[in-house]
C-alpha cells in the first residue's frame, strides 16, 4: 500500500528544494565575482607597481609608498555613456503633450532596469536624473514646466526643437 504525501507537506518539500536551489546558485555567482574582483584587483596592483616603478625613474626621489590612496568615485553608473539621456528623453517624449516630473521619470528608468525604489540606488538614479534633466534644458531638448528657484519637484515636457526632431526621425 502506497502512502499519499499530503498537499501542505508536498507544498513545502518543493519550497524546500526550490530554496536550496537559490542558494546553490547564488553561492555559485558569489563564487564567480569574488574571482573576477580578485582578478580585478590583482591587474590594480600590476598597474600601482608599474606607476611606482615609473615613479623611482624620475629624477626628484619619491618613495610611493608615502603617497596617500585617493578615493575613487562611490557611485555606480547606472548606464553606458548616452543611456540615461536616452531614457530620460524617451520617458518625456512618452508622456508628450503632457509634463511629467522628474520622479516620474526616474521612477519608470528605474523598473526598466530592475532598481529597487526603496534603495540608495535609487536616490542616487533620482538625482542623476535631476541633474540630468536641467543639462538636457540648457541643451535646449526639454522645457522646464515648473518654476526655477523654488522647492518644488521639477516638471518638463519636450521643447519645440525636440518635437520637430522626433517627428522628422519617425517619417
């Protein structure tokens, strides 16, 4: 006689191994980018010995080892070089006639490329966008809908010039 393994114990056998399975994986690419920081870090240090070498050649006499580490840049870039500008200016070219704000935009940025809402990278993706947003206007792209010097969210919609462009990119 066989015995029937119930519904709720079946339930959570599978939720079981599906958790192991997750774990499995996520150790496997822990794994994989500790090897790739180790091998980024070993070129780093290729690169220090090859800077200090130079340095010992110089005829005013440096020890580099008194030189104090300068730290890099904390944040992350989000995109490639162009891509912000290009999801920036196609969420208000999406929203066009109507102005959408600058969390808006960095809102809809952000579930396009999986950044938790409730993160630090997510403030950091926010104030890129902001400032982003106020080089596209002096660029003439984007029209400010909101007033200058205030507290208030920004709100921008398309200029006159980007409209005339999109639509001869279109045809």
């Amino acid at each position: 006689m066989t015995t029937r393994i119930p519904p709720s114990l079946k339930w959570l056998i599978n939720k079981r191994a599906r958790l192991q399975g997750d774990i499995a994986k996520a150790e496997k690419e822990l794994t994989e980018l500790i090897k790739l920081k180790q091998r980024d870090i070993q070129s780093l240090r290729n690169n220090l010995a090859s800077v200090d070498n130079t340095i010992r050649l110089h005829e005013i006499r440096i020890d580099p080892t008194l030189i104090r580490p300068i730290r890099g840049p904390t944040n992350s870039r989000f995109f490639a070089h162009g891509g912000l500008t290009n999801l920036v200016l196609s969420c208000v070219s999406k929203a066009h006639p109507h102005p959408i704000s600058t969390t808006d935009i960095a809102i809809s940025i952000a579930e396009s490329v999986s950044i938790d809402l409730q993160g630090e990278d997510f403030s950091a993706l926010r104030t890129s966008v902001r400032h982003r947003m106020k080089q596209i206007c002096s660029s003439g792209w984007v029209d400010r809908t909101h007033a200058t010097k205030t507290f208030q969210e920004g709100s921008w919609q398309l200029s006159p010039k980007a409209i005339l462009y999109f639509k001869q990119v279109i045809e």
